[in-house]
C-alpha cells in the first residue's frame, strides 16, 4: 500500500537524522502514504511516542492500527496546539516531508498534475473553500503575477497572467487540460513540462497557503522540540528550502542572525552540515520524483 500511495524518498537519511530513542516522542508533520511514520514505529518500544499530521483524507485510511501511534487530521501549521493538548511537548525529533505525494499526483481528480485530465482542484485538505479553478478566477493580472512570479518563478510572469485573464474570461478554466490548453500561446517550445510544471506548482503553494504553514512550523519547532532533539526536513524546490536553510542557520525566515551581548549566535537549532543531503543516483532511478529533494538536518540547542 505504502509503496503504491508514495515511495518515501531518502528513507534511512531520515530516520538516521532524528536519532530515535526507543522511549522517545516524536512527530512527522506529513503522514501521506505512512511510509516514513511506519518506519519510526518499527524503532520504537512499547513506551516510544509518535504523533502524525495530515489534512489529506486520502492518506487517513493509511494509518496503522498501532496504540503508540496518534493521527491528527488537521494542517501542521496548527501543531503546536494540538501537541499541547496531547501532551507530547517536548518531543524528541520532528520530521517533515514537504510537497506533494506520488498519490496525489496521479490522482488525476485532484487536479494536482498537468498529465491528467480532472477538475481543476489542487486542494490538500477538501475542507478548504477555494480551488485553484476558483483562484484563477478571483485574481487580477496584478496578483496573478505576483503569484506566478513568487510561487513559481516563472519567466515572463505578466505576459502568463494576462493569457490566464483573458482565457478565462472567454471560458471558464475549470480542469487541468483546460488550463494547459490556456497557456499554449505563452508556453515556451520546447520547455513546455518545465514552464507547465512551474505554473501548476504556483497555483498549488497559492491555494494550500503552504509557504506560510511552513514558517509556522519552523518557528513552533523551536518551542516544541526538546534540548538535542531534532529537526529533519526534506523540501523540493528552493522556495522552501530557503526558508529551511535559514531558519536552521540564523533561527529567522529571512536569514537575519542575531547575537547575544556577548557577540554569540542566538539560533535555535545548530544545522547538522550547510549543504543539503541529495538522493543518489540509484534512488533517482528508482524513483525520479526523488530528484529534486534536498534534506536538511539540524539539533535544537
């Protein structure tokens, strides 16, 4: 089941990075298939802890039966509340697998991929309001700009928005190949997966809010996670590994360091290395959405 939902990338990287104790609590803010929680149960005792987060439905029927394990169905970004009441402040490892699973992607009904035809939905959690059919038609060339340019670092962001507008004001653009068929006359020869896959993920971060439950998350870590536990995030594009670098390296979003009277680092976690940990070769070809994941470790101090 696991393997079909989702094949956890960078499996023993992951586990070796949160140092699991046997009695330990721990915490992976991004169940999906269970593959990465499953395998942080196996290596804990009977007194060991794990609590999971996610606002998927389709990956709730994945949880084991298992009384050490807790599922939460709700966003990360509330984790901090939800670890209260509880009671499994502090823990002793939290890891997060960010981006989208291999389940939802080649589910074509969640609109996820630009391969499938489906609705045009892109929601992670099915209780949120807006589309991605419904963003499109909400925002102006302005913030249709602003969005594809900071989302999903296309080139030439407001001549794609202005095509998007007028599309959409010809026809409704309600499903994946209707937006596909909307971009043909920006879409650049030759670059048309990179340029498509640039603009789907754009919309995708924009309907999840997903930047901003990730800066959530990366400062409750720090009031979360005990003394010499840790901090293991993989992420697939360099929008969230900015913020993960920086906020492991200075303990702030934007990379700002600060220091004590002393002239001391005040930082929250120490990074394990300042390069990012990448799949190999063979992972990649074994699974080549691996490709683009960087893994970062750090210790909270």
């Amino acid at each position: 089941m696991t393997h079909e939902y989702h094949d956890p990338v960078l499996l023993q990287a992951c586990l070796e990075g949160l140092n699991i104790r046997p009695d330990g609590v721990y915490v992976d803010v991004t169940f999906g298939g269970g593959g990465h929680s499953k395998a942080i149960l196996a290596q804990l005792g009977p007194k060991g802890r794990l609590i999971s987060f996610d606002r998927d439905r389709d990956a709730w029927k994945n949880a084991p039966d298992d009384e050490r394990f807790t599922l939460v169905k709700a966003d990360f970004r509330w984790m901090r509340n939800h670890l209260r009441f509880l009671h499994a402040v502090p823990v002793d490892g939290l890891l997060a697998d960010l981006g989208v699973s291999s389940h939802q992607f080649d589910t074509g009904a969640r609109g996820f991929s630009f391969r499938f035809d489906g609705p045009l939905d892109m929601r992670m959690d099915h209780r949120a309001k807006r589309t991605a059919s419904q963003l499109l038609r909400d925002l102006d060339e302005v913030a249709l700009t602003d969005m594809l340019r900071k989302y999903g670092e296309v080139d030439a962001a407001h001549r794609v928005a202005r095509q998007l507008v007028k599309a959409n004001a010809e026809t409704r653009i309600g499903t994946t190949f209707q937006l596909v068929e909307a971009l043909k006359p920006v879409t650049p020869r030759a670059k048309e997966s990179t340029f498509l896959a640039q603009v789907f993920q754009a919309l995708r971060i924009a309907v999840n809010d997903e930047l901003a439950s990730l800066e959530a998350l990366l400062k409750q870590s720090a009031e979360v996670i005990a003394p010499e536990g840790r901090l293991v995030v993989m992420s697939y594009h360099s929008l969230e590994d900015r913020l993960v670098k920086n906020w492991m390296r200075s303990g702030d979003l934007g990379g700002e360091e600060t220091k004590d009277v002393f002239g001391n680092r005040t930082r929250p976690f120490d990074p394990s290395s300042n390069k990012a940990i990448q799949p190999t070769d063979l992972e990649i070809a074994r699974n080549p959405r691996a490709r683009s994941a960087r893994l970062r470790i750090a210790t909270r101090t």
